[in-house]
C-alpha cells in the first residue's frame, strides 16, 4: 500500500488548527491579564488546561482511539467554563466547530456546531452587550468551518476512489506478470520437448532399429546376448524420454475449458469396441492452470491405462464441481487392475505411481478401486482461494 496522496493535506489542516487553538487561547490570556479584566487567574489556568488537554488528545488521540469522546467531553466543559469567565472565549468555537465535524458521527456533528455556535453568540452578548457583530461573527465562523469540513470529506472520498483504483492497477500488474512469467516457463518446457524428441528420441529410436537390424541380420552371432540387451535397454530409455516429452509439452487446453479438454480425450480413446463417456456435475468453474493440467495429465493416463489394459467396453468420466472440492472419476467395465503392471505404459508417463505423485503434488487425494467388471480411478482436489480463477481471466490462462 502506497501512502495516501492526502497524507500532506492532512498534516497542513493539522499543523493549521494547532496553530489556530494556540493561536487564540493565547489572545484570551492576554486580554484577561490587561488591567479591569475579570477574573485573570481563573481564565489563565482554565485556558492552560484547555491547551494542555487540547494538546494532549492531539498527540495520544489516534493510539487510543475509544477515548475521543471523553477528551472531546473535556475540551468542550473548559471552553464552557473559559466562555463564562471571559468574554473572547467564544472566539475558540471556531477550533472547536473542526473537531466536531470531523470527530462525532454526522447525526450529531452538525448540531454539535450549532450549540457550540448559539454558546458563542450568548457568550460575546451577555459579556460585550447584544450587536450584529456578536451574532454575525460565530454564525459565519461556523459555515466556513463546516464548508471546509464538507469540502474535505469530497476530497477525501475522491482520493480514496484513486487509491483503490491504484491499488486495482498494481494487483492486476503483478498477476500480468505472475502470467507472463507462467507462460513463459511453459513456452521454454514446450521448447525443451521438442528439442529431446528430435535429437534424444530420435537418436534412441535410430539406435534401437539398428540393433534390431543386427539381431535379425546374424541369429547366431556370438555377440548377440549383448546386442539383444543393447536394443531393450534402448527401448527402455526411448520409453522413458517418451514420458519426459509428455511431462514437458503443454496439456491439451486448447478449448475454452476444462469439460472440452476432457471430451476430446474421451472422443480420441472411443472405438468401436469402446464406449466413451463424459458426464460433468455441478456449476462448472474456472480453475486454476496447475489444477486443471494435473486433472487432464490423470484423466489421459487413466484413459491410456483402460485403452491398453482393461479390455473394457465402456468407459465414463466424471467430472464434478463441489462446493470445497472438484473431482475426477474415471470408471471402466473392463478386466480389472494389475497394479504391477499398471505402474508403467508404452509411453512411461501415465501409471499410478506418476498420477499419484502429481495429485500429491497439488495437495489432492487419489483412490483406487478395481475387480474384475468394475475399475475406478477417482481424484480429488480441494478448492482452497486461489484455485478458482475468474472468468474473465479465462482467455489469459489460454
């Protein structure tokens, strides 16, 4: 938070109306020590202590915020006792008609200048005799105190409007660029895929081939124990890039949400053997990237597990919207789970061990279920703030 552009505006009325209280207790002391003034010592030790408690609240006021109106109380009881005893006290109403206006609730700052108007103008006519001058002065004294008053409230709402505003700007700033900065690492993890699968991949795939070449060219070469486990290892590790490839390219979110996603990979696992199914419960909400490409990365490597392993005919996935949570349910027909072998797929990337990993990685929970006729892979993940993103925001997450 930047500090309010009023902040000097502020310091200036105050330091002003500091001025202004020492300023006229000042001219009542003096004109209660010339000579004929009545009661000189009273009025000097009545004014002292207006100054001092006066001060007092100024300085200690905004620490100790419940006690205002017992110094607001105060103040005004001595200026009471300063008005009976010298005839310029009413002059201190025009400091007293700020603190009103900008302490007390509005149903009572204004008749609150009002009273302290009407003591002020019996004040000058029971001490100097009645005149227009006495009426006039404090009337006019307390409209220019509450158009300064009023004027500054105006102010005050309208740089409070700027500061919100500023503060909008800068928080949109910062999530630009938190987005920026995403996008960039997904550009450079795109980049990087494509650089492992034309180089690393592709070398591995040469590799393999080769070997296999050499296998089929001499069944009985004498080195062929070795060349055989060259050409596996190979396998192996083309497998294993395979998955890095697939960890490192983007998600498939190109559509306008997370549903769309997750129908496409339902239409492309669909065959003639296999019936595929997306069902999508609750209001659908914007979540978060990380969420929502950890939920497409499980649902197409619980699909690639059924397409290749269960056998099944039919295959429905559940996606729902919770009020704290938002689950995904991937639920087959097929032979039922072998979870040794179901650990690993032709491309490396999509067995349970990864999908649990990358639920736990997102603060979620995964459970498994399977028997022969019925398997389901059910995810799970909390919507804490921060995961649901407003729609608006939806084509920056794009």
């Amino acid at each position: 938070m930047h500090p309010s552009p009023l902040t000097p505006v502020v310091t200036a009325l105050r330091l002003g109306l500091h001025l202004l209280m020492t300023v006229l207790a000042a001219v009542v002391v003096v004109r209660a020590l010339l000579p004929g003034a009545p009661h000189p010592v009273p009025v000097v030790v009545l004014a002292a202590a207006f100054l001092l408690v006066y001060f007092a609240g100024a300085f200690f006021g905004d620490r100790r915020r419940g006690a205002l109106p017992v110094w607001l109380g105060t103040l005004t009881l001595l200026w009471l006792g300063l008005v009976v005893l010298a005839p310029d006290a009413g002059y201190l109403a025009f400091g007293l008609f700020f603190l009103y206006l900008h302490l007390l609730p509005r149903p009572w700052s204004l008749p609150a200048v009002v009273a302290a108007t009407s003591v002020a103008v019996v004040g000058f006519g029971v001490h100097n005799g009645w005149s227009v001058a006495g009426v006039v002065g404090p009337v006019i004294g307390a409209a220019v105190a509450v158009g300064i008053g009023l004027g500054y409230e105006a102010l005050f709402r309208e740089f409070a409007e700027r500061q919100r505003l500023i503060d909008e700007l800068l928080s949109t700033r910062a999530t630009l660029a938190d987005r920026e900065r995403a996008a960039g690492r997904l550009a450079e993890r795109e980049r990087l895929a494509q650089e492992i699968h034309d180089t690393v991949a592709q070398g591995l795939s040469s590799i393999q081939l080769l070997l296999h070449a050499a296998e089929r060219a001499d069944p009985q070469h004498p080195a062929l124990p070795q060349i055989r486990l060259a050409r596996e290892t190979a396998a192996e590790n083309l497998a294993e890039t395979r998955g890095l490839i697939a960890e490192l390219a983007p998600v498939p979110l190109e559509g306008s949400s997370l549903a769309e996603a997750l129908e496409r990979i339902c239409r492309r696992a669909e065959t003639p053997s296999l019936r595929t199914q997306l069902v999508v419960e609750g209001e659908p909400e914007r979540l978060a990237m990380p969420i929502e490409a950890a939920l497409v990365r499980i649902a197409q490597g619980a699909v690639a597990n059924v397409v290749q392993h269960a056998n099944a005919g039919r295959m429905r996935l559940t996606l729902t919207y919770a009020d704290t949570d938002v689950h995904l349910d991937v639920v087959d027909d097929g032979v039922g789970m072998d979870r040794e072998a179901s650990a690993r797929t032709a491309s490396g990337g999509f067995g349970l061990p990864a999908m649990r990993a990358r639920v736990e990685q997102q603060g979620g929970s995964m459970a498994v279920e399977s028997e022969p006729g019925h398997t389901a892979v059910s995810v799970s993940f909390p919507l804490v703030p921060g995961t649901v993103v407003a729609e608006s925001d939806s084509a920056a997450d794009e």
